[in-house]
C-alpha cells in the first residue's frame, strides 16, 4: 500500500484554491509508518484540555510561525513538539489540498512516511491528552465512517466522520481523512 500512496500523490493534482488573506496559515503532517504488527498505519492526537478545541481528534500539527521556513517546515516542527518523533527520521511524501477551518486557518496537510522500527511516540502533555494509532485498513473500512452532527460557532453542522475506538474524528481533520482515502481508492 505504501508503494501506492508514494505513486499517487506524487501524481496527486492539487485544486487551485484562493482563501481569504486574513486565514491563518497551519500545516499538518499524515504521519505514515509500520507499526508493531507490520500494518501500515498512522498518528492521531486527542487535544488535551488545556489548548484550543480540547478534546478534538487531530493530526499533529499547528500554526505557521516566522521561524519556518515553509509550512511542510511547520508540519514537522509541530510533530516533533507534539509526538516528540525526530523530523530527520520523517520522509514526507507530498501535499493534500489545504481545507479551511471553522477557527479562521486554512490548514495544509502533508504526508509523511517513517521506517523508523519500533517507534516510540512520546505524546506532549500540555497539548496532548493521548495518541491513536490507526491502521490504514481501518481508516479504509466502511463501518467507522458515519454522519456526524456537531455544534459550530452559529449552527449545527452534519458532516462525514469517523468513529475509531471511542473516538469521533470530524470536521476539517475528518475532510483531510476524506482526501487521504480518496487518494487511496
């Protein structure tokens, strides 16, 4: 699957988007890797409670700040700090179209792929309250997409998600998660 992933995002045609100049850059990273059982899987954060959108279920990532040097710098930059992965062990494979969020970012996801053995993810705990790893098999699986309605800032809003353990994966993650498998597929 790997080999696919590699083939079709390096022939992955972005949508050309125009945003609103007063979003806020933010980068994400896909994080890619075997884990213990050979299954190609990948990382996410459950936001602790003391950070913006506690709770949450993201990528690592975060926003764009003067000291990167571009946002796939800002995406392993945050990864690092979050999951406490070092970058150099992380080939990033290519871009997803970037998605705005609710908050005023237009976020841009990045793919990345690790052959790191037995990795160790340290989650950090003032931003982090747990880590999931998710096999891609899973994520892939119809049974854990579902509708899922959540209270935005003036409405209630009804989207595809993801139920993985007893977590609900929505909104803009849920959307870059979309993309991923479509690529897949």
């Amino acid at each position: 699957m790997l080999k696919i992933i590699k083939e079709r995002i390096k022939n992955n045609t972005l949508n050309e988007l125009s945003f609103d100049k007063d979003l806020i850059p933010a980068a994400i990273l896909i994080l890619l890797f075997h884990n213990q059982h050979g299954q190609l899987s990948t990382i996410f954060q459950k936001r602790s409670q003391r950070v913006h959108h506690p709770g949450e279920i993201s990528f690592p990532g975060g926003r764009f700040e003067k000291a990167d040097v571009n946002l796939i710098n800002t995406a392993l930059r945050e990864t690092q700090e979050e999951i406490g992965i070092n970058v150099s062990d992380i080939d990033i494979l290519g871009p997803l179209n970037p998605t705005t969020t609710r908050m005023g970012y237009v976020m841009s996801p990045f793919i990345g792929y690790t052959d790191q053995k037995d990795i160790e993810f340290v989650a950090n705990d003032e931003e982090i309250e747990r880590l999931i790893e998710v096999p891609l098999d899973q994520l892939l699986n119809p049974v854990n997409q579902a509708w899922v309605t959540w209270q935005g800032q003036n409405s209630t809003l009804t989207a595809l998600g993801f139920r993985i353990e007893d977590e609900i994966i929505f909104g803009a993650t849920a959307r870059v998660v979309c993309e991923f498998i479509n690529l897949l597929q």
